[in-house]
C-alpha cells in the first residue's frame, strides 16, 4: 500500500547512516592500513567499532589524531569517549516496569503524540484491565559514542518500553503510528485467542499506516517473560531498526495453587505440599501485587531486563554494532569511568550495581537480526534458566552459557553472595558481537 513512500524514506535514512558508517570505516581501515591482508571487516570485528579518535580492543592501535595517551594499549574491551544522546537511559530502563498504572507516569516527550505510556488500571467485566498508549515514531538514538542510528520505535525508544501485567488480565493497547509515509503493527508473543488482535498485515486491521489509529486488546497468557515486535513487512528491517519489546506476564499464587501441574513440570502426586510450593515459587516471581515493590527490586530479589541487539550501521545486511539494551559496551566501565584495571568501590559509573545479598532475576531477551544465534555467558557465577519463564522451577539448572534464536526468550536467576566484591564480566559468547559491543559488567557491592 505504502510500500513506495516507505522505500523512499528508508533510502533517506540509510544514505545519512551510510555515510557516517562509511567515515568511521575508513578512519578505522587507514588506523591499519600497513598490515598486510586486513579486510574490512576484520579490522571493525577486531577493533571495537570507536565512535571517538581512541581504538580499543585489541589494544594493538591508535589513530593518527590521537594525543591521549590514557587510551593507548588498554588491553580491554570498550567504547572510549561518553554517551552524550540523554533521552535514553540505559540504567533506568533496565529496570522500568510498566504496569499501566498512570499514576507515576514520566513525563510527555513527543507533544500531541505522546499520550503517556501507562494509561490506567481498571476493572472491566470481571476482568482487571490495564491499559497503554503506543506510539510508532522514528528517532535517532546513539549506539555508540557520537554514533547515531536512525531508529524504528515504539515510544521513542529502543528497546521499546517494558509491560508488565497478570497472568489473567486484558492488555489494551492504543496504538497510534505517528510516521509520516509508513505502516506498522504490534504483534503480541502471547497465547492470543482473537486472530484480529495478531498485529499482523494479513489479519484484522492489518497494517495500522501513517497517522491510523488502533487498540490491540490481548489475554495475559501464559505466565512468562514474553514481547511484542512490529510485524510489518519487510519483516528483518521492522525488527533490525528497533520495534520491538517485553512484555512480562506474572503468575497469580493462587491460580497456581489451584492447578499447579500447569506451572511446573512434574509428574508425581498434587500433595498441599507441592501446592504451597509452587504457590510460593509464584508469589516471588510476582512482582506487581508486591506492595513494597520500587525499582531497586521486592523481596530480596533485584529484576532486569535485558535485551540483545545489533545495528547494521552501513545497511549491507551484517551488523557491526551489537549490544544488550542498544548501546555498545553499555554497562562496561568507560575511560571516563575512575576506572584503571583495579576496581574500586564506588568509582565505576556505568557497570550495573548489584548487592550481593540480593537474588538477581534477568528477563533475558534475542532479538537479534541478520545473525543465527546469540547468546548470555556470565563470569564466575552460574545460573538457573527459565526457558520463556513459563515455568516456575527451572528448567535448566547451573549452567553459566545460553544460547538463543531471535524471539527467544528466558529467566536466569543467579547471585554472586559468596563472591569477593569487585567488577564481573557478562557479554555474547559469540566473540566477535562481545568485542564490537556485547560485553558489560556487574559491580557486586
Ligand atoms: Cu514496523
């Protein structure tokens, strides 16, 4: 329908990324141009794709115009330089869960298209509804310092926000695409039972186009850690610019007592024993009926999301930036960082702090484009996965590595209590993506 306007405007975008893509290339091909046999693409997988003047990585090289001697030979990965883009924040959306409740909703940032995220909780039928405004507007949001990627998004930010609701509820969103010459759609990772509600271009109100209108209603089902992403064709450039997010369905304790074969997998005896064990296993993944929940976490237990990433900056169908939560390197100690191999409480910024006596829940999210696989592998620690979060057990236990296609999804649960104080290393075990961005840092306090 608009397939001629959309092409159109998606060359406007990636000419301007090209162009930037293509001078940091050739700042980085002519840094090594002297060694025999380097191809374009190993120097950027071997050097840490650098928005500023300082190469990091490898530690081998530094560009011409480079008179900070700090940034030679750092032997670590990194991305030198500071973010400078302030709309989004990395940290607070790690742990942004958003329920509808407008009552602590953040302030409007898109004018008349911005409605405000969370749009009210109320009863319906019978039913607890909760209610959201999306907006489909395209921003620029910086992937590495200094380097801007011409983003696809729901509410202006990639990631797009996190939704967190019960198992149970009615999820309705209004969805306004604010693009001027391109359609999109919102299509639900959930147990949808109304084929009009699928977010797809073949189904109900198909693709919602520029300046349309359209509420999504779906069912909370299953319990889990699940997400929404545009379907919109073509699909890979939907998905690789951004559309795409989580969205967290917690378990009711007391339908899990009710019928907790449907939660745990387990073929032995349905005893009060079992019930109230399984009961409770959902009481602490619960995070929205938990009064005392604030973004530090409820109940010993601190949550985040994170999500893989990668941006194809030149548009050649191979990315070379790639991230959890979009920006390279995102929480890894900086050279801004008081930070010179030796970790000293308190003087990291960047890296996410955790406390040591706290149970640490990651909704662990691919949604990777162009490559096959990803993966999370955490340093000196072992988790327990949750494959989907759609069971209340694990169903892997003590592994330090997973691995995973776009869409997939799981819980890892871990702690670092017995652990000295100090930085430990998470990122991709796919090496290249943890050079060129995927790799980040827990500071244990
Ligand atoms: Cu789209």
């Amino acid at each position: 329908m608009s397939s001629n306007r959309q092409e159109s405007d998606s060359a406007i975008h990636e000419d301007d990324a090209g162009t930037v893509t293509r001078s940091l290339e050739e700042r980085l091909v002519d840094s090594v141009k002297n060694h025999d046999g380097v191809s374009r693409r190993a120097v950027l997988g071997g050097l840490a794709i650098a928005g500023g003047s300082a190469i990091v990585g490898t530690g081998a090289t530094r560009s011409d115009d480079d008179t900070n001697d700090s940034n030679d030979e750092t032997m670590g990965f990194g991305a030198p330089g500071t973010y400078t883009e302030e709309q989004f924040d990395p940290h607070g959306f790690l742990r942004e869960f958003n329920t509808g409740d407008s009552t602590n909703e953040r302030p409007s940032r898109f004018g008349e298209n911005d409605f405000g995220l969370n749009a009210g909780i109320y009863e319906e039928n019978g039913q607890t509804v909760r209610e959201f405004n999306f907006v489909a507007i395209p921003i620029e949001q910086e992937i590495l310092p200094g380097i801007s990627f011409p983003m696809w998004t729901f509410n202006g930010q990639v990631p797009g926000p996190t939704i967190r609701v019960e198992e149970g509820d009615l999820v309705r969103v209004n969805f306004t695409n604010a693009f001027p010459d391109m359609g999109h759609t919102i299509h639900p990772h959930l147990r949808n039972l109304n084929p009009r509600m699928d977010g797809t271009p073949q189904n109900g109100p198909g693709l919602i186009d520029s300046s349309e209108s359209f509420t999504y209603e779906w069912q909370a089902q299953p319990v889990g850690t699940h997400l929404y992403h545009c379907h919109m064709l073509p699909l890979k450039a939907h998905v690789h610019r951004g559309m795409y997010g989580s969205m967290i369905v917690d378990p009711k304790p007391e339908n899990v007592r009710e019928n907790p074969r449907k939660y745990i997998d387990y073929h032995g005896p349905i005893t009060d024993e079992v019930r109230e064990m399984a009961a409770e296993r959902a009481r602490s993944r619960n995070m929205i009926s938990h009064a005392d929940y604030s973004p530090e976490g409820f109940d010993g237990i601190d949550e985040m999301v994170m999500i893989m990433n990668g941006f194809d900056t030149n548009f050649d169908g191979d990315n070379e930036v790639y991230a959890v939560n979009t920006r390279g390197f995102c929480y890894a100690p900086a050279q801004t960082d008081a930070f010179n191999g030796e970790w000293e409480a308190g003087e990291t910024k960047h890296p996410i702090e955790i406390d040591r006596n706290e149970l640490q829940r990651v909704h662990l999210l691919n949604m990777i484009e162009f490559d096959f696989v990803n993966s999370f592998h955490c340093h000196s620690q072992f988790f327990d996965y949750y494959d989907a979060g759609t069971t209340l057990f694990p169903n892997r236990k003590t592994i330090d590595t997973v691995l995973m296609c776009q869409a997939q999804r799981g819980i890892l649960e871990f702690d670092y209590s017995n652990h000295e104080p100090g930085l430990y290393m998470f990122h991709a075990h796919q090496s290249e993506f943890a050079e060129l961005g995927w790799m980040s840092f827990f500071e244990v306090n």
